[in-house]
C-alpha cells in the first residue's frame, strides 16, 4: 500500500473533524461547543480542499464560519448555563444514544469497506476548469434544482420570520414559566 | 480499491455516528440541531468522496453538494426561528419541559 501525501491529508483532517464533533458533546461550555462545531466543519473544509474541491471547501469554510458564529450568540442567549461553570448534564437517554451512534458507525463503516464502488479515478481537472464546468452544470443541466433551492430558501426565510416574529397583544406577557 | 475513498467514508461514518449520538442524548434544541448539522456534515463528505473519486467529470456531484449545503443553513434558520418562539412562549428551549408536543 502506497501512502499518498493526500491519504496523510484525509486522515489529519478527517481525525479533526470527527474530534472536534466529538467535544461539542463532551464540553459543559455551549460557547466552546459551537466553536468546537466550527473548527470540525472548518477541518471538514480542509478535508475538501484536499480531495481537491476547491470551490466547495473554500465555500463550506466561509458558510460555517458564519454560521457558528450566530450560534454562539443563540447558545448564550437561551442556554441555562453557556459558560458551562454549574457543569449541568443536559443529556439524556445516554445508553441508547451512544449504542445508535456506535450501531450506525459500524453500519457505514461495512457498507463502505465491503461495497464494490468501482473503478477509482484519481486524476480531477483543474480547478479553473472544475468551476466552469459547476457553473455550466448549474445554470444549464440541473438549472431547475438550483433554482428550486433558491425558492427553498426565500420560503424558509419567510417562515423562519413568521415564526419568529412576536406577536400582537403579547408583547408584555413574555417569558411564561413552564406549566 | 481506493484506500482515500474508504478512508473519508471511514470518516464519514464517524460524524454520523457522532451526529446520531448527539441527537439523541442532548436535551436543548440548540444542541440537537448540533448534531443534525453533524449528520448533514457527513453527507457532504461522502457526496465529495464519490465525486472526487468515482465521478470526478460529472459536475452534478458539486452541485448536490450545494443542495445539501442550502439544507444545512435552512436547517439552522428554521430551527432558531423555532427556538426563539419557543423562549417566547415558554422560557426555555429544553426539550425534557416540551411534554406537550407529545399529548
């Protein structure tokens, strides 16, 4: 077996991305959680630029940036204790949730080692290249998916406000205490 | 056979099982939407791993990575916007306090 710079890469990012995933659960800290979230999507990033998908890690690594940032700002404003300092346990049924996760781990792992996936390319065009053909891709061909997850988007922007938004005649009877 | 491609879905698996575990065991929604988006994270990383190495003259593969990537972010403003009318209407976004979703 030949161990390709690009294997040492896919490892190295591949060992952070599922570490890191690893501590947001670990950590009593929700803030350190969402800035454990952000540097495992950012790692996963890297792992795309490794695997040569430029215009997607650079993408995933900008997008998540953004996102865990917001959700670090949501985790102090609705978390009981986001600094984590009265280290209260927030899980439950933790039994059945680590025999899922260890069930499902084992499941993707033999599908993906037993499974025949075919012949291996290894060669991948420019990313010049690659980018055109996306762009080609996304404005030709598969023109109407593209456009049908922009309708997605302005549909759940306009929901995620309704929901969000108060409303009238309840702006002083905020913060009931559950019942 | 491609050891790089077996190793990202090694990989892949891993942050599903992380994803799965953290959806299940955690109590606050933020939390669970953690794990949702670790679940989406795997998907992304197999759908590049198939298309780097099994498809890589086909764009299409990039550009369902892109879908996923759209679901990720309307996952997270949907789930906020639950969230906040949740606080609102109840204080907390702790799921064990949401009894009432399941009468």
């Amino acid at each position: 077996m030949i161990i390709s710079a690009q294997l040492i890469f896919i490892t190295f990012f591949g060992l952070a991305a599922v570490w890191f995933g690893i501590v947001v659960f670990r950590t009593y800290s929700m803030v350190r959680s969402a800035i454990a979230l952000l540097f495992s999507q950012t790692a996963l990033g890297a792992l795309f630029l490794t695997l040569q998908a430029e215009f997607l890690g650079v993408l995933q690594i900008m997008m998540m940036a953004t996102e865990m940032s917001v959700m670090a700002i949501f985790m102090v404003m609705f978390m009981m204790d986001p600094g984590g300092l009265g280290k209260m346990d927030m899980t439950h049924q933790k039994r059945l949730s680590i025999i899922a996760g260890i069930v499902t781990f084992i499941a993707a792992v033999a599908v993906a080692v037993y499974i025949d996936w075919g012949p291996i390319t290894t060669v991948n065009d420019a990313p010049t290249i690659q980018i055109k053909a996306l762009g080609i891709e996304l404005l030709g061909r598969s023109m109407l998916v593209f456009e049908t997850a922009g309708i997605t988007i302005l549909t759940a922007m306009i929901a995620a406000i309704a929901v969000a938004i108060q409303p009238k005649g309840n702006i002083n009877n905020n913060h009931k205490e559950p019942k | 056979m491609g050891i790089e491609l077996i190793m990202s879905l090694i990989f892949a698996a891993a942050l599903l099982g992380v994803g799965i575990y953290g959806a299940l065991s955690q109590t606050n929604l933020v939390m669970i939407m953690m794990g949702i988006e670790l679940i989406l994270a795997a998907a992304l990383l197999n759908m590049v791993a198939f298309w780097k190495y099994l498809h890589p003259d086909n764009p299409a593969g990039q550009m369902y990575v892109l879908i996923v990537m759209t679901v990720m972010a309307l996952e997270m403003a949907v789930g906020f916007a639950l969230a906040i009318a949740r606080f609102r209407s109840r204080g907390s976004v702790e799921m064990e306090e949401a009894v009432e979703l399941k009468e």
